[in-house]
C-alpha cells in the first residue's frame, strides 16, 4: 500500500496565522501516516525568505513545493501514500 517513504517540511515563520493552522493539519495527517516531518523558518535565512517569504506556509514533499497558503488534505495525503 504505502510507497517509498516521503519527508515534509513545512517552511513558515513566526506570527503567522495561516502556518500554526498548516502546521496542525500537516502534524495530523503525517501522524496518521506515519509520515516523517520538519519545520523551517524562512526568516532564518535570507535565501529562503527571498524564495518563500510571500508564500508561507509552503509544504515541500520531498524538497519540492508541493502546495503554499493551506493544506489541501486530500491532494497532500494522495502525494504521501503514492
């Protein structure tokens, strides 16, 4: 049933409403499949705030952007189980 095993990293910052809600979801769904994943703060570097800083909170599956602003739970669980 399962694939190979996926890693998410969630790239958000502090203060920001739309990452803690992105966060939960991606703790919960990665929790019930028992998916490994990250945090990163943008803001801790320039680079990545340069890339990400107007998108977070951005879900990276596997290092590549798979979805920014919320969590599409369906499409996010398909991308994990595939």
């Amino acid at each position: 049933m399962m694939g190979r095993m996926h890693e998410v990293t969630v790239m958000t910052r502090q203060g920001c409403s739309l990452c803690v809600t992105a966060e939960q979801e991606v703790e919960r769904i990665c929790g019930e499949l028992g998916v490994p994943w990250s945090l990163t703060d943008v803001d801790t570097d320039p680079e990545l705030r340069a890339e990400y800083g107007d998108l977070v909170p951005v879900i990276l599956i596997d290092g590549k952007e798979h979805g920014y602003w919320r969590v599409e739970e369906d499409r996010f669980r398909q991308a994990l189980t595939s």
